[in-house]
C-alpha cells in the first residue's frame, strides 16, 4: 500500500500500456481509506485534545452568557455588534471557499479542485456551524431564537420578512442546508469505497447505512453526475447571495461607514479571500501529516495562493474605493467616520488589516513562497488575522463616533469575548480533526473520474 | 462447480468456460456467508456479473449487451465512465425539469409566505413603509427558490436511484467490491427474457470480460425480507416518536387549573417589593427602605433658612429672602395664587369674608376666618418669615399649605397679602393720581 502512489504514477505513464492499468485507482482508494481505516495516527491524539480544550472554552463562555446574560461582554449602548457580530461575519466568511471551490470551479471545469474540494467543504460546514453560534447567542435570549422561524403561535404574531436580519436568518439556513446535502451527497460514492474496504463488522454497515447502499451502477451515476451538476449550478448564486445578505445588515443602516452600495461585492470578495486562507492553513499541513501529497499537489496549493493573490487585491481594491467614495461623496459624517477610522483611536486595527490583507499576499506573486509550506501556512493565517480584523473594524469603528457625542466609545474585549472566540476555534476543529479521522478526506471518485487511465480502452475518437 | 451446490464458495468464483480454466483464488468469506450455509438447494440464480479491466472495455462490452437486445443489465464502476450513457442507451434524467418545477415552488410559496404573513395576516407598519413591497421580499424569495431546488434536487435524485437500498444481490460476491475501488463490472440479470446462463455467459466473456460469476439469492422471497428486529425496532422508535406529539396534542385539548410550565421563566417570576409588604430577599424583612443615616435626597437639603423657612439667625425674618424680588410680575403671581388657594377663606380683600364663612354662617355656625388687613391683625405686626411659615405650616384652624404651594408662590402671596394691607389702609391723600376710591 505504501508504494501504491509510485504504482499509480507508473500506470500513469501509458494510459492502457502499463502493466496494471488499474494500480491507479487501486493506489488512490488506499491511499485515502488508509487515513479514514488504518490506525489513527499520533500526531491525531494532541490535536484533538487541543482542540476539545477549546471547545471546553466555549461550553464554558455559553454557560456563562446564559446564566448571567450578554453584560458578560464588552458589549455597551454604543457598541451594540462587537466581537458577537465580528466572529458571524468572520466564520461566515471562511465558509465561502468551500462551496466556491465545489460549485464555481466545478463549473468551469477546473479539474484540481477535485484533490481539495471534499475537505474545502467541510471546513464551510463547520465554519457555517461556528459562524451560526453567534447571531443566535448575541439575541440574549437564545431560547427564543426559534421565533425567527415562522410558525403558527400563541401570539398572533409573524416574523418581519422586510428586515435584512430575517434575511439573514433564510440565507443562512438555506445555505447552510446546502452545504451540508451538496457535500453528503459527494461523499456517498467515496462511504460506498469505505464500506467496501472496511475490515470491520460494524464499519462496513456504519459506512454501509451512510452511503445509502451505492453501488456505483452506470444508471445510478447518470443521474448523480446530473444531481450535482444542478447542485452547483444552484450553489454558485447562493454562495455570492449569502455574504451579500450579511452585507446587508450593514448597508442597508443609516449608519456612516455601512449605508454604501459596495458592501456586497466586498464581503463576497473578502469571504473568498479568508475562505482560501483557511483552506491552505488546513490542507498544507494535513497533506503531509496524511501522506497525499500527490494527490494534494504542490501545483494545487499555488492554484490557491494565486486565488488569494486576485481577491486580496480586490479586498484592497475595495478599501480604496470605499474611502475614495467617503471623499468623493461630500458628505461630512461619511468622511469624518473614515478619516476616524483611518486616524482615530482604532488606527491600529485600521493598520492590522490593510497590512494583513493587502500587503501580506502579494508576497505570493513569488514562486518560493507558493511553494514553502510554512510560508503559505503563515500568510494564510495572517490573511485571516487580517479579514478577523477587517470585520471588526467594519464594526466597530463606524459605531464608535456616531452622531452623538453621547454615542460616542470604545470596546474593549472581556475575558469572555476571547473565550468565545477561542471556543469557536475549538468547535471548527474539533469538527474538522473528527471529519478528517473517520470520512474520506477526498474525494476518491472524482480523483479516479480526472486520472488520465480514467479513460483507459476507449476508442480514440 | 457449475451447479449452485452445497456453500458459498461455489457461486462466489466462477471461472468462464472458454479461457483456460484458472480458479479464482476469491475465496473470502465476505457479508453473504451467513445466508446460504445450510440451503444451497433453496438458492436462484440473480444474475450474472463480469469483470472487466479498463473503462474502455466496459465500454465497449456494455454496446455489445446491449446490441444483443438486453435490457435488465447494468454497469458498475468506481466512477463515472464517460461515454457508457450513450453504449447502454441510458435515458436522459428528468430530473432538472423536476428541479424546475421545485425551484418554481419554492419561489412561489416563500413569496406566498411572506405576503401572507406580512401584508395580509398581520400587516405590521413599520415606519410608515408599505406592508407589501417586492424589493424587500426578493431575498427570501430568492433564498426559497434556491432552498426547494437544492432538496428537490437531493431528494429526487435518491427517489431515482431508488436510494436508500441497503442490500443488493451482487453484494453477496467479494469481487463486487471492487465496484468502488478499480473494478469496472456488468452484471445482467436473470429476470431479463433473452438470459440463458451459458449463451449469456459466453456474449460476457466474448466482450472482454476477465472474470464472470454467477450469483445466487435466497429463492424464499421472504428470506430477502428485512430481519424482523429492525422492523420491530422500527415500530418501536415510531411508536415512541408519536408520544411527544401526542403530548403536545393532549395539552392543547384539555383543560388545566396549574400555570404554564416555563422551561426558561425568563423575567416572570422575579423577586419583586411593593411598599409596605414582608420582602424576603432583605435581611430586616421588609420592603420599604429607611433612609440611609447620613444622607440627603437629591434636591432634599433646604440648607437656606431664610428662602425656606422664614428664619434668620433663629428669628423670623423681617424682609425678603435675597431669591425673591419684590416686582410688580411676583405680586401679580401672589395674586393669582391667593386667589386661588387663600381667597375661599380669607377673602378677595383679605378681610376674612371668604366663601367659606359665609357658608358657614348661612349653615347656622359661627366662624371667621382671620382679618388679615385690619390695623389691629396680628399678621399686620407678624414679620414677612412668620407669615411665610404660617402658610407653609398652618397655624390654629389653618392648615400647612407647604404640599400644595411651592416655595417662591409662597413668597409672592407674602408679598401680596402685604400689598392687599397697604391697599386696605391707605390714606385718601395717598393715592396716586387717577385712581379714585370705591
């Protein structure tokens, strides 16, 4: 098995020449049940336990929140969104690469999204899932959050459907529902491989149960291909509708620093950007600790620098036009809410994030960067640090001078604002060290679909 | 090894006629073992399966079978071989024109929803702005377009492929497996009215195939039934699914004297104190708070003896506090307030005809209010602070009319009643010019 990758690319030297025209497939399918079957490795153990020690952050932060309340937080009369609505939009965010990768590079054919894309969207699902923590907790009462749905009640009444928060509560959901059956439903073939390979009783009808019996038959994978042909076709609107609709919540205010037309087409932009960060921080190492460097390819981690090379520069591209608009516009609040946000007491936060998110990926125009796993996985984190900040500068800098004095003041963070956001950490992880423990990290149908013995035998046409 | 005869072994390898007859060494005992040790007289044939090496092969065997007049056949691959729609005669899917129509409906009932909730169930005004306005309804109807797309689209394509099928015939054959890993597999199926084991075996093998197996199921349709402890198990976990509804169904059916059950009371119930009621929550018991030793209201001190209580250095005050001044504006106000609250009794002039006592005196009693401008008063004589506390405290019959009054009208009805005592007692030769006496 260990030597199964040299196997496939010797097979992959003569599409029907080489002594076993299937080693390919054979060196993929055991390559990636191994990470998934074989025993779990040990750099697993740590991780994880590292991981659930942050998610024991969280647990403790909620309790915390539930039982005393949102005072808890550096939240006050004047910085209403915090942290709270900074960590929504920074999850929210991250969760957009995963579906891009699947659906809009599916869609123009880009055939190396299939070594990244299975994992890409499970990282959006649990970064839907972290991101889904926060509106709900920053409610006060989250007991009541059901009350966002509509439903015949006691009261007579009926959600505000002309509100951008209700808005955001269907774009969410429907899309969040969609990541998770666009990503199940990728995997199916790939449990179908677990179960086929599992040594194991129980595995193989855990497995068995979960690929819903495939059995790979031509018929069956017509209409699949078709399925998630109409899957992502259906998921490239949404994706950009998602951070669209976050963006509304901002634009659709009066507040200086929000009420403008460009917020949209930013996030989407911006969530892109963090999206493919995080990918990179999450897949340079995993490659290596699971060996599927060759299926994971150097050439596929640079295709990822250079996406975030074109959204990073948008991003900044967006920061100009949005204070060459503040300017332009004659307007004074406008203009003073920037040139505070630019001089005034968060400067400093003004600074991290066009650092972090403008300069720090163009080191990616060189090739020894793209190709330095550690350079790639510290620019990646620094770009997320920097889209983190991004967010929180949105936030909190336009709600720091309004047009009151009295609604004037600064944040500052409680211990239990960082031990939230430490706690969602812990719950992405926690989640993505689970995913990539016991499901198939990649997708091993789509692989073997785009290997050149994939079409081994056909006629020449 | 022909026969489908005593175990598991016999139908599991099969070696195709014609080539030189090499045994498969397949000899695992996977998931169907537990099925025919007994019984192999009770078995049928299912079908049969090939193996083939390449896609390109499975290609090409899958248009002879098919040119062969087969229907009841399918091929099986790890991934989808491009090209095998088209050799197998495989009918376009009509499942995007099913999206279609999901995604309609999805469009249709979410903006169904929220004109219904909002601009008809419950028209809400919200700033004035209409209750019905397609602009801020287009989100979530784009959102629920997209949202019965993507389940119509998921659901479908399980209903199609008749997915969930946990069980299939050629799961009984360890070659299978390698359906999902580098095998690439026709299997035709018995039920097909061309089969005939041997002809159908040859056409495989002559197309290619590197292996052709028979496979077998139980032929007692009930054995391939679902073991009746997970249909027992189902019935169960139905049954107890329905308890919470049932619940709900029978709480909102009956009556009941006991309070909501609050599973978060939220703010209902919290330790509240009402003025002069036992409080737990305070150590001494009680609701009301004491004033804390040593401490003043805000706006309570009163520190300046003179303004508020008439006293200078323990003696009444003889002039005027210095936040009163003594203009024509302050007197009209003392007017206007003696009229009102001084008047009833001591009357209009200040002489003690009032309402008040000539009611009296048509009622048979026999009381005066004081005169306050006759030369002999004492309130002539009285300085301005003792005056000021009289009408703030009361004195005799009189009563404090501090409550009522506050402290600078006080001062201005000082002011006035000693107007109404110098008017009362001047001299004809005093008067200005013009004025004349009544």
């Amino acid at each position: 098995m260990a030597t199964s990758s040299d196997a496939a690319s010797e097979a992959g030297a003569g599409p029907g020449h080489g002594p076993d025209p299937r080693a390919a497939f054979r060196g993929i399918t055991n390559d990636v049940t191994r990470v998934a079957l074989g025993t779990t490795p040990k750099w697993w153990y740590p991780a994880f336990a590292v991981s659930n020690l942050m998610l024991l952050c969280l647990v403790v932060a909620l309790y915390h929140l539930f039982t005393t309340g949102i005072g808890v937080w550096g939240n006050n009369n004047v910085q209403g969104w915090a942290w709270d609505i900074t960590n929504f939009v920074f999850w929210i965010g991250i969760g957009h690469a995963g579906t891009l990768i699947s659906a809009v590079l599916y869609l123009f054919r880009q055939e190396w999204r299939t070594s990244i894309n299975r994992s890409a969207e499970a990282m959006t699902i649990f970064a839907v899932a972290a991101a889904g923590i926060f509106p709900i907790i920053h409610t006060g009462r989250p007991w009541f959050a059901w009350w966002l749905i509509p439903h015949p009640n006691d009261m007579g009444m009926w959600p505000q459907f002309r509100s951008p928060l209700m808005w955001d509560v269907f774009a969410i959901s429907t899309y969040a529902t969609t990541s998770i059956l666009f990503w199940y439903m990728g995997m199916v073939p790939d449990l179908a491989t677990l179960r086929d390979k599992a040594k194991e009783r129980w595995k193989q009808i855990a497995y068995g149960l979960l690929c819903l019996g495939w059995r790979g038959s031509a018929r069956q994978w017509h209409r699949y291909e078709r399925a998630y042909l109409i899957l992502a076709a259906l998921s490239t609107p949404l994706v950009l509708s998602v951070h669209s609709v976050v963006s509304f919540d901002f634009a659709t205010s009066q507040n200086p620093g929000w009420h403008t037309t460009i917020l949209p087409p930013y996030f989407v932009a911006g969530a892109i950007f963090s999206g493919f960060a995080m990918v990179a921080t999450l897949l340079v190492p995993l490659r290596y600790l699971c060996g599927l460097q060759h299926i994971i390819k150097e050439s596929h981690i640079e295709a990822m620098c250079k996406i975030m090379i074109a959204t990073g520069l948008m991003v900044g591209g967006a920061y100009g036009i949005e204070l060459f608009t503040a300017w332009y516009s004659g307007n004074a609040a406008e203009w003073f809410t920037f040139r505070n946000r630019i001089l005034g007491e968060y400067s400093w936060a003004y600074f991290m994030m066009v650092s972090c998110n403008v300069l720090v990926p163009q080191f990616f125009w060189f090739k020894k960067c793209r190709t330095n796993p550690w350079i790639v996985v510290i620019l990646s984190i620094l770009i997320n640090v920097g889209m983190w900040f991004e967010r929180f500068v949105i936030i909190a800098t336009s709600l720091a001078r309004q047009a009151l004095p009295g609604m004037w003041g600064y944040f500052s963070p409680t211990r239990w604002d960082v031990l939230t956001l430490i706690g969602s950490f812990g719950l992405f992880f926690t989640l993505f060290l689970l995913f990539a423990r016991f499901l198939p990290i990649i997708a091993i149908a789509e692989v073997k679909g785009v290997l050149p013995e994939a079409h081994a035998g056909k006629d020449h046409h | 090894m022909t026969t489908p005869a005593t175990d598991d072994e016999s139908h599991r390898a099969e070696t195709p006629p014609p080539p030189p007859p090499e045994p498969s060494s397949d000899g695992g005992n996977g998931d169907g073992s537990d099925h025919g040790g007994d019984a192999g007289t009770d078995e049928e044939l299912h079908g049969l399966l090939a193996e083939f090496d390449t896609p390109g092969a499975l290609i090409a065997a899958a248009r002879k079978v098919k040119n062969a007049g087969f229907t009841e056949f399918d091929c099986y691959s790890p991934f989808p071989v491009h090209g095998i729609d088209a050799a197998m005669g495989i009918q376009r899917t009509k499942l995007p024109l099913l999206v279609f129509a999901g995604g309609l409906a999805g469009l249709f009932l979410g903006t169904l929803m929220q004109w219904w909730m909002n601009a008809y169930d419950w028209p809400w005004n919200v700033a004035g702005k209409p209750t019905w306005s397609i602009p801020a309804n287009v989100p979530i109807s784009y959102e629920t377009t997209i949202l019965l797309s993507v389940l119509t689209t998921f659901f479908g394509m399980w209903a199609a492929n008749k997915l969930p099928q946990v069980w299939h015939p050629f799961f009984r054959l360890d070659r299978f497996a390698k359906a999902t890993d580098d095998g690439f597999f026709l299997g035709v199926e018995a039920s097909d009215k061309r089969f005939d084991l041997e002809q159908t075996k040859q056409l495989l093998v002559a197309a290619g195939a590197s292996h052709v197996d028979e496979c077998y199921v139980d032929a007692r349709p009930e054995a391939r039934t679902m073991p009746r402890w997970i249909l027992a198990a189902m019935a169960v976990l139905t049954m107890l699914a329905v308890i919470p509804i049932a619940l709900v169904y029978k709480a909102r059916a009956t009556k009941s004297n006991q309070p909501h059950y609050h599973v978060f009371s939220d703010m209902d119930f919290q330790p509240k104190a009402k003025s002069d009621q036992p409080f737990t929550e305070f150590a001494d018991g009680r609701a009301n708070r004491g004033q804390l030793l040593g401490t003043v209201a805000r706006g309570a001190l009163k520190a300046d003896d003179a303004y508020y209580r008439g006293l200078s250095g323990g003696q009444w005050l003889t002039g005027l506090p210095v936040q009163v001044e003594p203009t024509s504006a302050v007197i009209d106000r003392g007017q206007e307030r003696y009229n009102i609250y001084c008047a009833p009794c001591h009357g209009f002039d200040g002489a003690g005809h009032g309402i008040i006592p000539e009611r009296m005196a048509m009622l048979g009693g026999a009381w005066e209010a004081r005169n306050l401008v006759d030369r002999g008063s004492v309130v002539i004589k009285m300085p301005n602070g003792q005056l000021f506390n009289t009408i703030s405290n009361g004195n005799n019959t009189m009563m404090g009319y501090a409550a009522q009054i506050p402290v600078d009208d006080r001062w201005a009805i000082v002011l006035y009643v000693r107007a109404l005592e110098r008017s009362q007692n001047a001299a004809e030769s005093e008067l200005p010019p013009g004025a004349e006496v009544r």
